[in-house]
C-alpha cells in the first residue's frame, strides 16, 4: 500500500510532468522556420511510424524537430540534415527513401511491374486480334 507522501509525490509529478516537457521554439528567420517545417514533412515519426513528425506529438518526434531546428541554425544543409539522421536512425526515417545500391529494387520494381503489364497485355491483345481474323 501506497503511503500518504509517495502518493502527494506521484499527484506532484503528474501535475507538473507538462512543464518538463521540451518545448518547440520557432526560429526567428521564417526562411529558416520554413526549411525546418519542410523536413518535418520529409521525416518519418520512429514511434508513430506511417506519419511524419511534423504531424505527431509523441516525445521522440518533438526531439527530432527540435535537433533539425538546431543543426539548421548550426548552418548544415537540408542534405546534411537528412544525412545525419539517417546516420544515426537508418533509412527508415525518410518518408521518401534516397535512391541508391541498397533501395533500388524499392524504386524498381514498380517500374519492372508496369512494363512486364504492358507487355503481357500488348501480347494478349496481339493473340486476340490475330484470332479474329
């Protein structure tokens, strides 16, 4: 059983846990604030994970567009941005994978798909017209 301070304490703790919370400060330059948005959009929530973390709330998403506000202001690159967090999260935080040697048959195979269609159906019409004659 619970004692009567532990339980103030956890009442205390939920009370207060908002102001804890890390707080997302707009840059002063909107040309900044805008690049920062942008690459919320183009970033992949790790916990939410069908979502970008512009759109999610959860405390790992705060963080991230907290740490591109930063490296923004530190002068990197939209590029470099994207590298860094790929280096340290893995490729699965772009919403939009880069095309390269490990995710070329991601962007391929829509490509092979279509073409192996039309050339199934480009033979099959073929067959049905000669049929007819």
């Amino acid at each position: 059983m619970l004692s009567v301070k532990s339980k103030l304490l956890a009442v205390f703790l939920m009370i207060t846990s908002p102001v804890f919370a890390q707080q997302i400060v707009p840059l002063s330059d909107p040309l900044l604030e805008e690049r920062a948005q942008q690459l919320a959009l183009e970033i992949r929530c790790l916990v939410c994970q069908n979502q970008s973390i512009a759109s999610s709330d959860a405390d790992l998403a705060v963080d991230l567009k907290i740490l591109i506000r930063e490296l923004i202001l530190d002068g990197n690159s939209d590029e470099a941005v994207k590298i860094y967090l790929v280096e340290r999260y893995g490729e699965f935080v772009l919403l939009k994978p880069l095309f390269n040697q490990q995710t070329s048959f991601l962007w391929l195979t829509p490509i092979i798909f279509l073409a192996l269609a039309f050339l199934l159906a480009f033979f099959y019409f073929r067959k049905m017209g000669k049929n007819q004659q």
